[in-house]
C-alpha cells in the first residue's frame, strides 16, 4: 500500500485535500531491475550466516585466490529466510530429479574448523559491503554445476535485484542444512511468531457503513523462485 500526504497545493489533490491517497500495489514476482553493478553476480565457495531478533545476515565467502573475501552480504528479515529455506528445498530436489544428488564435499575435520573470529580475520569484508544488501524476495535457479541467487528489494515503483550470487551445487546441500538449522535455533529461542510477517498497525481506519467503498485487498505473500 502507498500513501501520499495530500496538503491544498498537491497538484492531485481533490476535494477531500486533508485525508491521504491509498491505492494497493502490485507486484511482478519475477519482473526485477539489473543494475548494472549487480548484473555480473559473484562466485561464493562458502557461507556464513549470521541472525539476530529482527534479521538474518549471510556472508558469501571466496575462499578460492587470495585475497580471500567476502563478496556479498544479504539482509533478511526472519520470515523472509523461513520462505528462503522453503524455496532452496524444493529447488534442490528439483535439482535431484533432473541431474541426481550434487557430488559430496569432503568433511572437514574437526580440528580444522575455524571459529568465527578467525574467520573474520582472513576474509576481507570490504566497506561497501558492511551494510549489507537488503531482500525480500529470492529467485533461484540452478544449472547442472551451479545454483544462483538473485535477492531482490521488491519495493514500488521498481524492484531490483540487490545482489546476484552463484554457488557450486556440490556447496549447496551443506548451505541448505546450514541455513536450516540457523532457522530453527531462532524458532527455539524467539518462537514462531517471530519468523512471521508483522502485521502493521493500520492508518486509514473507517467504519463500515453503507457508502464507504470496500477496502483493497492486502498485498500478497512474496513469491519465491
């Protein structure tokens, strides 16, 4: 919903100057803006998800040449990152039909793990990252080698697409248990209501009476890839 302050000399406004324009909005799932720092996308070998009570944050690790980097960082709200799990499961196994399980990673010792700190220290988190790019939408898609993710701002008038990545398949069943369990170590310790929408108080409150128009449906629930 977007509503626009109507004060007289509002070039749109009507007789009912003191009282806001509401329209619904709708959106393309699927209809997103590349912009052109975004469109070539970055490689990730590894990932590291962090979260706390109002988002998660997902690093995109390149451990391949050094330096190594990071080369993405994603914002989500935790209901978005519920949808994400959901829409990366069904992904996979689509991705199981058509081309069999991804090949299996080694597994990594235990005395080879790094802790958080250290990794931090080895992968360079360059300043125009540490923000973070903001989604709350998620198109996936895969290849017989590789998976992308293309997180999207799905705001009015245009959503776009904040940040391209491409993951190896063989990554992606440890990413997906990865995010899983993230997921549900916040269901535990904030509940499930917190991995639902907010619904936002209302602003255009009327009472039901004969002659007031019926209000517009809400926006629907965003649409995974």
């Amino acid at each position: 919903m977007v509503r626009v302050s109507n004060p007289p000399e509002n070039p749109f406004a009507s007789g009912d100057a003191d009282k806001p324009i509401s329209e619904p909005i709708r959106h393309h799932a699927i209809s997103a803006r590349v912009p052109e720092r975004v469109a070539r996308g970055v490689y990730s070998t590894g990932q590291l998800v962090l979260d706390g009570p109002k988002e998660f944050v997902i690093d995109f690790l390149q451990g391949l040449t050094r330096p190594f980097q990071i080369n993405a960082r994603v914002v989500m709200t935790p209901s978005t990152m519920s949808e994400f799990v959901n829409a990366l499961t069904q992904n996979l196994e689509n991705y199981t039909r058509t081309f069999g399980n991804p090949p299996p990673l080694p597994i990594p010792q235990p005395h080879q793990r790094p802790t958080i700190q250290e990794i931090y220290d080895n992968y360079k988190l360059p300043d125009e990252l540490m923000s973070g790019s903001y989604s709350n939408q998620v198109l996936i898609g895969h290849s017989a080698t590789e998976f992308f993710f293309d997180f999207i701002t799905g705001f009015y008038p245009t959503p776009a697409i904040s940040a391209r990545v491409y993951i190896p398949a063989a990554v992606v069943p440890r990413f997906l248990t990865t995010i899983k369990t993230c997921v549900e170590q916040y269901r535990k310790r904030f509940g499930d209501h917190a991995l639902r929408d907010p619904q936002p108080p209302r602003t255009d409150e009327r009472p039901e009476e004969p002659g007031n128009p019926p209000r517009p449906p809400e926006n629907p629930p965003s649409t995974f890839g």
